[in-house]
C-alpha cells in the first residue's frame, strides 16, 4: 500500500509540472523538455510498472486533452514535422487505446475547421493504421480480474468503434478519408477481431485466462447496425478453415458467440450463415449455440425458415444441415419438419401468402424430408401423409399455374420418400426451371468441406439429371409429342422431292393480322353484372373482364351507378388482386375516381369515414387517399363536351379518316386566309366560362379528413409509426386546398389546415415536412391575402421565423425550396395586402 501511494505521489509530483508548462508557456525548447519529461510513462519508456500504471489510470487522459487545447499555439505550429510527430502523436500511439480514442473523436466532434482539425484526423488515421483498435481489444480481454470499469464508459466505447465512421461522415462530410469508410473501417475491424482471437487461442494454451465479453458485445452491436456484412464476410470464411483442424479455434469461436447479448445475437447469427456455405463450417463455428441459446433457436428454427423467404437456397441448406449434423440437434430437425408442414399443408397459407414464400417453404419441406433416415420417416410417417394430401389438395384446387405446378413436384418428392416404387404420385406438368430446382433438392448432399469450385461441381453435374427425372415422372407424355409432331410434319417434306406439289404454290394465306382470341366470358353491359361479378365470382376471366369494363359502365350509366355508388365503392376498396391482372390498381383506382365523381357526396363520405376505421391495411388508405385527390382534380377541372365513352357512335370514324377530314379544313381554311383582305380582325371571343363542380362539394372531401388524426386504433397510428400515411395525407389536403382556389369555403379550409400542420412542423420524417411545406404553400396560394394575413395576424412573425429557419438549416433540400417558395409567396401576399387601400382598416 506504501509503495503504491508512493508512486502516486511522485507521478502526480512529475506530471503537474509539466502540464502546467505545456499548458502556458511559450518557449519551445521549455514546452519540448516538458513532453520529453512525460513520455518516459509511457509505452516503452524507462518508468516502472507501478508508475505508468499510475500514469495510466490518474493522467493520461488529463495530459491529452492539455495536448489538444494547445493545437493552436506557437510552440505546436513551430515544432519539426518529426519532433511533432515523435512528441505530440506518439502521446496517442504509446497509450491507453481507448483514452486516446475517446480523446481523439471528442477533439474532432468539437474542433471547427483548420489544421487543428487536420492534424486530429491524420492522428486518428495512424491510430487505425498502428493496430490500436486491436490492442483496445485485447486489452480489454486481459481484465478478467481487473478492475472493473464503468458500464456507461464501456457503452461509450463500444459506442464510439461501432458507429467511427458516421461519427467521422458527419463532421467531415465530403471530405473523409479513405480509411474512414464503412468498407475499409469494417474490414479492419473484423481483421482486428480475428488478430484478438489468436491473441486468445495462443494465451489459453500457455494457460492464461480470457474474457470475449467485449468483443462479443463490439460484433453485436456492429452487426445490430447493418454491418453485418462487411465483418462477417471477412469473419465467416477465416474462422470455417481454423475451426477446421483446431478444437481450440472452434471452442473460442463458440464462446465469442455465446457471449453476444440476446438483443444483438439474431443479426450476428444471420450475418454469419450467409457467409458459411457449409453445414460442417457452420457447425464448427457455432457448436451447440442452438441448444443453449433460446433466441438463436427460434431465429433457426422459426424465423429464418417461415417468416422470412428472401434468403437463398444455400442458406436453407446450410442451416437445415446444421440441424442434422449433430444428434443432439436432430430433435430440431423434426420439430422444424412438423412446422414447416404444419404451413405447407394450411389452405389459407396457400390462398395468403406470396408465391415466392410457398416456393422458399416448398424448398425448406423438401430439404428437411431429404435429411431424415429411414427410421425418421417411419416415425413422421403419419404427419408426412397429412401434409402431402391436405398440400397437394389445396395446390391443385389453385387458378394459378405456379402454384399447382409446385403442389404436384413436391407432392412426388414426398411420395418418392414414403410410398412404394408401385403407389407413387405421378403428375403431368411442364418442367421449368422452378421445377427442376425443387427436384435436385431431393439428390443426397456431401458433408464434407470442399473449395468453392468442388462446391459448384455437384450443383452443374446435378442440373442434367434433374431435367431428365422431371421429363420421366410428370412430364414424359406432355414433352415428347412437339418431338412426334416434328417427325409428322417433316415426312411430307422428306416426300417432296418426289412428287412435287405445284398447286401448292397458288395458294394465297389468309390474312389473320385481325384476328383475336376467342373469349369464354362475355364482357358485362350492366353495371349491376359487373358489380355481381366482382362480389361473387371465382371465374379469373370474368372477374378481369369486370374490372376492366367497370370505368366505362360507370360513366355510361350514372343513374344506375348512383343507385349503387357505396356498395360498388365498398366492393373495389376491400378487392384483392387474387389472379393478378394486369394492371389491376390502375383500373380499380380508375372505377373508384369514376364513383366518387359521378355520385360525389355519399361516395366521399364513405372514404372519408372509411380510412380512419379499423382493419384497413395502409395500402388501403392510401388508396383512399389517391382515390379523393384524382377525384377532387377531375371534378375541380372545366366542363368539356362528352366523351367518346358516352357516345359509342364516334368509333365508327377511324383515325385514318379523321387525319383526311383535319387535313382537308386545314387547306381550306388556309387557301381561305390567304385570299382574304381584313381592315382589322375585332375582339377575340372569350372563352366560354363553366361551373367548377368541385367548389361545391370541397368541404366533404377536406373536414372529415381532420377528425380523427389524434386518435390512434388498434392497426393505425397516424401520429406515431404510420408516418409515411400522415406525409400522404398531409399532401392530400394541400392539393385539396390548393383544387378549392376561389370556393367559399377556401377560408375555413386554409384556416383548419394552418392549424392541423402547425402541430406537425418539426416531424422527424422528412417526407411529413414536404407535406407540411407544400400545405402551406398551397394555402398562402388559395386563401384570399385578406383573409390569409387576418388569420395569421397573431402568428406571422413566428410562421416566418419558422420558414425562414427550414429554408435555412433543414437537411432535405426539397423542404428548403419549399420553404422559400412559401416565404416568397407570404411576403407577395403581404405587398399586396399593404399596397391595395381598400383592405387596410
């Protein structure tokens, strides 16, 4: 204890000094003495361990940050480039790593431009380049019974290596460095934390204990944040060939794992897999993580295989593989086989879910029936048998061809595996290279570890025999007759040469360029059998043929359409693109703007009302929201003469003819002006005015929009994490605003919609403050300047701060422009206010 405060003491004694000297003085050869005098605590000086660990622990961090407050000075800037860099930067190279870190990005965080700022970087550069992070990382391995430090120091650490590079990005911007990049800085990193992992492997075989708490927690948290992708890949690849031949490589490889938080694991463990090609490389990694880990188990188990399907096949190998490698973990394995034809064999799975995700769960069933031995299946039998009939049955019973041609592949890979050769499903269908992909599922898979281009090798050798076991099972009677028709068609041209046909020469082919399909279903001349079809009908044609003559029904019929204008609004809203029609919201979108603007006031109420009611997913209100401004707009725009649409008489003319008739007036008219002599041509006619439909009814398709925003329900939260439906709607009621110039209710409208968006002015997401700014915008455009300065009269100098603040700091450059245009356009609205005698009072 003696000893230990005495050099405390004569530290401190040393230090103070020298500090003070750097600190303020001015002579450079006093100031160098002084950083000479401190140096020698550092890494590879001549002071003893107690007292660089002294130095270490009460002033390390003290004399750099007197290092850095003297950037500035005279005796920096006079300094040698290598007495600088042997004096000032070796003081963050010869360190505590993470002291000097810290140190270093607080320097950069708070320095404004200049060399001071130049030199910090370049620092923090050779910080990176000597190795430090590694030496921060290993260190912190090594205290297993040291002190311990705080948990908000070891947080800002972790902190500040995860997220380096944005943390560089944002005070540099355009100017960082290289290695200051996400490619490069995490590429390193995962370099850094393989060199610590070896530190580990050779300190535990000369019996020295380690902790990977850090570094577990430092891949989390990189992983958590998305880069995932560059450490792993550089991670994943290295430890699958140490692991390989070194039980001590795979025990560490197992504890870094073990040691990843639970809240991070799940990104760490898919990161991996991605990079791991093989079941035994991922098995050597990540022993029994499975077992132990719940959060792991369920990722592997559940998420991977049926929550998410954009992973490759590869991976599914890969993890379904892991599963089975082990007879620990072969339990998995059937409980992953019970879910996944648990799935399978669910109709409403079939009718719900894309087809993308039936093929990845298609191809998740058939990897893990191949996996299973023959006393394993004998033991699913039953539950097999159940997924295949239930499976196939509901496939079959599909419109889609996709969907019943990947029932009956699968379906015959199951039978291969539990049925006689005598009993086994066989289907006729055409192979694609859907089906041929699914079939090379079911060949057995080597375990052992190969290079990449073995791997490759039984994937192209299987790729032929797949195509001819596809063609020999469902499809042999289907694909051989184009080969039986080729030979029939090319034996009359073998015998031409004997008897010559001449009269075949005289005859001339029909012209079939008009000719068009045939169609089964009658299109629908009624609104109310189109209405019909679209409610009740499971015929995909006539449901097409619905859809696509509903828009030209509508506007033919407007009394019959106003006779059921809610219920038809009602039936396109809740209408699933069941059989995918080509382009099916544009003609639904189409029929419902035709709707709202035939029959305007109840159909309006109804959407209104309708978005802010329950169980309506966001896609439908945005519908309803698209489906009010293109009717506001219509209905806002002149009255023309009829349309086509209304008179069918008008399509007998055609284009030909009426370019001739154009042509024709054209000349005349021409020949006409030509020959006439006019004194003076007089007043121009003025064009004929019209009524605006809109304006009348503006105020139904405005208020009830305001209503209910502040009220979340249980599927919608307007104000929280629905953002992107309030950025719309925001829009949506500038354009209505913006449609409702000169309307009576202009007023009330640009007054509620000040209020409703003055709430929202500073919303995290950018695309709500173009709402905002384009709403403003669109009221100091509509509102009459009177009235607009008399409703602000008590906010206008605050609005004005506020824009002039957005048009200055906001990062979104189209929330900038925005915000000058309203700054233009309130201050042209004042002018005119100020400049007409009439308005003042």
């Amino acid at each position: 204890m003696d000893r230990c405060s005495g050099a405390e003491v004569e530290v401190r004694q040393a230090v103070a000094p020298c500090l003070r000297i750097v600190s303020s003085s001015r002579d450079s050869a006093e100031v160098t003495e002084a950083l000479q005098t401190i140096i020698h605590y550092l890494e590879g000086g001549n002071a003893s361990a107690s007292e660089k660990a002294e130095f270490n622990r009460a002033h390390y961090t003290r004399v750099l940050q007197v290092l850095v407050s003297s950037l500035s000075s005279d005796c920096f800037h006079s300094l040698p480039d290598q007495e600088r860099r042997e004096l000032w930067d070796g003081f963050f190279l010869r360190g505590p790593p993470d002291q000097a870190l810290l140190v270093l990005l607080d320097t950069i965080s708070s320095t404004s431009d200049g060399s001071g700022l130049d030199w910090t970087v370049s620092v923090l550069e050779s910080f990176l380049g000597a190795g430090r992070v590694g030496v921060l990382l290993w260190s912190r391995c090594l205290e297993t019974s040291g002190r311990p430090d705080s948990v908000q120091l070891r947080e800002t650490i972790l902190t500040r290596l995860s997220a380096l590079p944005d943390l560089i990005a944002n005070r540099l911007r355009t100017h960082t460095p290289a290695r200051f990049l996400p490619q490069q800085y995490y590429t390193h990193l995962a370099r850094d934390v393989l060199n610590t992992l070896e530190n580990t492997c050779r300190a535990l075989r000369v019996g020295q204990d380690c902790s990977l708490g850090f570094v577990a927690q430092l891949l989390g948290k990189v992983c958590m944040q998305g880069h995932g992708e560059l450490v792993c890949g550089a991670l994943g690849p290295r430890l699958s060939s140490l692991t390989r031949s070194d039980a001590l490589w795979r025990r560490v490889s197992c504890k870094l794992l073990e040691n990843v938080p639970d809240r991070w694991i799940e990104s760490v463990i898919t990161a991996l897999i991605h990079h791991l090609h093989r079941a035994s490389a991922l098995s050597r990694v990540m022993g029994n993580l499975v077992l132990k880990n719940k959060k792991v188990q369920f990722v592997l188990t559940h998420k991977v295989l049926l929550l998410q399907y954009q992973h490759p096949t590869q991976l599914l190998r890969t993890v379904l593989g892991y599963l089975a490698l082990d007879h620990d973990r072969r339990p998995l394995l059937k409980q992953v086989l019970r879910s996944v034809c648990q799935v399978w064999s669910n109709s409403s799975a079939v009718r719900h879910t894309s087809l993308d995700q039936q093929l990845y769960v298609s191809k998740a069933l058939l990897l893990c029936v191949n996996l299973l031995n023959q006393t394993e299946i004998q033991e699913l039998r039953e539950e097999l048998l159940q997924c295949m009939l239930g499976g196939v049955q509901c496939r079959l019973d599909s419109s889609t061809e996709r969907v019943r041609r990947m029932g009956m592949v699968v379906g015959e890979c199951l039978s291969q595996k539990l049925d006689t050769p005598t009993s086994q499903l066989q289907f006729q269908y055409e192979a694609n290279e859907e089906s041929r992909e699914l079939l090379s599922l079911m060949e057995p898979q080597s375990e052992e570890d190969d290079d990449d281009e073995q791997q490759q090798q039984p994937d192209d050798t299987l790729r032929p025999q797949t195509e001819s076991s596809g063609q020999s099972t469902g499809g042999q009677s289907m694909i051989s007759q184009p080969p039986a028709a080729n030979q029939t068609s090319a034996k009359p041209a073998g015998q031409s040469s004997d008897s010559e046909l001449d009269s075949d020469d005289e005859l001339t082919p029909y012209d079939m360029s008009a000719d068009q399909v045939k169609q089964k279903v009658t299109p629908p001349r009624y609104v109310r059998d189109c209405l019909e079809a679209l409610m009740s009908s499971d015929d995909p044609e006539r449901v097409e043929l619905s859809l696509q003559m509903a828009e030209e029904l509508l506007r033919k019929n407007v009394s019959t359409a106003r006779e059921v204008s809610v219920q038809f609004s009602k039936v396109l809203l809740h209408l699933e693109d069941r059989y995918s029609t080509a382009g099916f919201h544009t003609l639904r979108q189409n029929s419902m703007v035709a709707l709202a603007v035939i029959h305007t006031q109840p159909v309006v109420e109804y959407l209104t009302t309708e978005f802010y009611s329950l169980n309506y997913s966001l896609r439908q209100r945005l519908d309803i929201l698209e489906v009010l401004a293109l009717a506001a707009q219509e209905l806002s725009e002149p009255i023309t003469e009829k349309k086509a649409v209304s008179r069918p008489g008008a399509r007998a003319v055609t284009l030909e003819q009426c370019g001739e008739v154009e042509h024709w007036r054209q000349v005349v008219e021409k020949r006409i002006q030509s020959k006439t002599r006019r004194i003076s041509k007089g007043a121009s006619q003025p064009s004929k005015a019209t009524p605006n439909r809109y304006a009348p009814v503006a105020a139904y398709f405005f208020f009830p929009l305001l209503r209910n925003y502040d009220r979340p329900q249980v599927t919608f939260d307007l104000l929280g994490s629905d953002h992107l439906v309030l950025g719309r709607l925001v829009h949506t009621l500038g354009l209505l605003m913006h449609l409702a110039v000169n309307a009576p209710v202009a007023t009330q409208m640009g007054k509620a919609l000040l209020d409703f968006v003055w709430a929202i002015r500073f919303h995290a997401d950018q695309m709500v403050r173009r709402g905002v700014l384009f709403a403003v915008c669109a009221v100091f455009l509509s509102m009459p300047s009177e009235n607009l300065l008399l409703e602000l009269s008590d906010d206008l100098v605050e609005t004005r701060a506020w824009l002039a603040d957005v048009a200055e700091s906001d990062p979104d450059a189209d929330c900038r422009s925005l915000a000058v245009q309203s700054l233009v356009l309130l201050e042209k609205n004042l002018k005119t206010h100020l400049q007409n005698p009439s308005l003042e009072t």
